[in-house]
C-alpha cells in the first residue's frame, strides 16, 4: 500500500513543480511578463532567457530579475505563455 501511495504523491509533486526554462525551451514556449503595478505585459523569448539564466532556471523567479519596461517597477509576475484557442467570439 506505501508504494502506491507514495506513486501517487509523487506524480502529483511532479505536476506541481515549477516549470524550468529549459522544459518551456524544448516544448517552444516562451514566457508572459505582467507587471503588477501598470499592468504593462509582454512575452519573451525563451532562448534569450536560457541563454542569460541557465536552463534550469524556475518561471517564476524570473519576473524578480526583470523590470517593467512601461514604469520602471520591478514587481514582475511571470509565468509560460500557453498557447490558446484564439479569439472566443461567440458563446452558446
């Protein structure tokens, strides 16, 4: 019984570890920058990122490494920019 759950917890560590700079690089995206206090965003490139960090470098420290382009703040969240489904025009 210890095995399975052990298994279990496990896997669902794994899912919820921070995402790497060099797990983004390989599955091709790239980072969301938000600012937190002008609300400015944008994404970078995640090679540029591994290249200045390291591969092994954790998402969300990153925004602590970074500052707004808009006003200067350095209170950046950042987080992998997922691709999304596009435009969601109607809803039924």
């Amino acid at each position: 019984m210890a095995a399975i759950k052990r298994g279990l917890l496990d896997g669902e560590e794994r899912r919820l570890r921070a995402s790497k700079l060099g797990d983004l690089a390989r599955a091709g995206v790239q980072v969301f920058c938000w600012c937190n206090r002008c609300s400015h965003n944008a994404v970078v490139e995640t090679a540029r990122l591994v290249a200045e960090l390291g591969p092994g470098y954790p998402v969300p420290e990153v925004g602590a490494r970074m500052r707004c382009s808009g006003c200067g703040s350095k209170d950046v969240a950042t987080r992998p920019h997922w691709p999304g489904l596009g435009q969601v025009t109607r809803h039924t």
